[in-house]
C-alpha cells in the first residue's frame, strides 16, 4: 500500500524585537522517510533581556519505531556552535556537525507502545549565548473514544493511511450496545460490543516486513499486519483482515518465532476470527507448513 507522509508542522514563533548578532537562521526539518525538507526561518527578533524562541512542531508526533525518528538540520552563523540537551519527556537527543555550519539533531522516541497518554517534550538548543528550544507533543495522537454504533477508523497521523478520526489510543468509556467497527487500516477491521474490561489500548497497525517470517516462507508473497500495542480485552473482538479466498493467515509470535494458523473464516471478503488478545499476522497467498522461525 502506498504510504502517503504528512508534512505536519506548526511554524515558528519568535520573541523580541533586536535582530541576533550572527544574523536569520534556517531550520531545516526533515520528516522521516521523506524526501521533500521544510524551511523554516528564525529571522532573529530577540531583544537583549529575551534570550530564546521556540520552534514549535506540536502537531508532529514521535511514536515507537526506529523509523520514527525526528531529524532536524539547524544552520548556525560562523564559528558558531550548537549543542542539544533534553529538557523534559520520555526522548533522547543527539547532535553532530554535519558540513559546515550545519548541524543533525535526531530525536528519538523512548514511549512504549502501552504508553497510552501523550507526553508533551522539549529539547534546548544552544547556539552561541541564545537558547533555542523545540517543543513537540507525545508518542501518539489524540485517544478517540469508542461509542456504540461508532464507526471509527484508526488513521496512521503520520503517514496518512486510512481516512477519518485520527488517533491509535481508544478510550472504551461505557459498555457497548449496539456492534461498533474500528478500522485500523485500510485492510484491517476490529468489531466490539460488550463490556471490555480496559480503559484504554492501542490499535495501531503496522505493515512493515518482518525479514526472519519471509525468509521462512521463502518466496511466497506476504502481507504483515502487526497489533504493536498487543491490545488485550476481556471479551473476545471479532477482527476481518482483507484477503483472497485462497490465502492463509498465520499469527507470529515474535518472541519464540512460532508460525501458527489462525482458525478463521472466511466472510465479506476477508479472514474472520475472535481474540481476546491481538498480536503479528501474516498473510500468505498459499498454504505453508507452520513452524518455528528461531528453529535450526
């Protein structure tokens, strides 16, 4: 499926009226993954008794992937030199000098995929006698709440996958009614009604290659789908994963490397099957044995 990426970013806000001694200054905020770079200019107002500005970046959001990374090319002036620090949130920062003048600050993520609520983060950056900061929010988007007779999709806010509400953290605040859908991606439906047990879970879904399950499968063709959040219920979900009639669908686990198939059915064109707990499924278009991806 063709990712789409979201360029979200907030801008820049400046304080003061004095321009700084080594002049305006770019920001380049790269996305990851992406190959297109965002400029942003500082143009330096700041008076001599305000000593900072804030790039504010609140709507781009820091997850629990490698990939997710947030990289940030920051330009100083001559003989200048930046150094990072973390203020505050569940981050670590580096940064290097790239060529030149140009530095590479990379932020990574330290939230965990159970880290339901957002954790707004900053990291200081000094250049010179003038401090910097960039401002970010948590490690997911806004928690939607689940109702009954809802039909919510779960939208990657970073990538664009799906359409609709966006947000991974679910909030199940009251018993539901009536049978209420939530479509984690574009090929993946999770169906609830009852009482569920849990506050809040995580149903993002991930489509990256898991490389040890192809090379088990060899050259069979496979679709992952990946319950990150290992999202755990009282009652058992009913969950539809899109697929050929003539396809099989096997759940991994990725701490033993066990391959089991799912006892599923077939039903609106897709494998239908209940859990309590959801985990790593893997789509492949013809029957394989099972196995153990770890054994010899």
């Amino acid at each position: 499926m063709k990712k789409i990426l979201a360029t979200v970013l907030a801008g820049v806000i400046a304080l003061g009226m004095a321009s700084m001694a080594f002049g305006a200054q770019k920001l380049t905020v790269t996305n990851p993954g992406d190959t297109t770079e965002n400029y942003f200019t500082i143009n330096g107002l700041l008076t001599s008794n305000v000593n900072r500005s804030e790039i504010n970046v609140e709507d781009y959001y820091l997850y629990t992937q490698k990939s997710d990374d947030m990289i940030f090319k920051f330009q100083v002036g001559n003989n200048e030199r930046l150094r990072a620090d973390v203020t505050d949130g569940k981050i670590s920062v580096s940064a290097r000098r790239e060529t030149g003048n140009t530095y590479k600050i990379t932020v990574k993520p330290k939230f965990g995929v159970r880290d339901f609520d957002l954790q707004s983060w900053k990291v200081e950056l000094d250049v010179g006698n003038k401090t910097y900061f960039i401002k970010g929010k948590g490690a997911y988007s806004d928690t939607q709440t689940v109702n009954s007779g809802d039909r919510l999709w779960v939208r990657d806010s970073k990538t664009g996958d799906a359409s609709g509400n966006t947000g991974y953290i679910f909030e199940f605040d009251e018993v539901l009614d009536e049978e209420t859908r939530l479509r984690c991606h574009d090929y993946v439906d999770v169906f609830f009604k009852g009482n569920y047990g849990t506050d809040k879970e995580n149903m993002r879904v991930v489509t990256d290659e898991i490389s040890e399950v192809s090379k088990f499968f060899g050259d069979i063709d496979l679709d992952f789908y990946d319950f990150i959040g290992t999202p755990k219920f009282a009652t058992k979900v009913k969950v539809v994963i899109d697929a050929d009639p003539n396809s099989v669908l096997y759940s991994y686990n990725k701490k033993t490397g066990d391959l089991t198939r799912v006892d599923a059915d077939y039903e609106s064109d897709g494998w239908a099957f209940t859990a309590k707990t959801l985990g790593t499924y893997v789509l492949a278009e013809e029957e394989y044995d099972a196995g153990n991806t770890k054994a010899e």
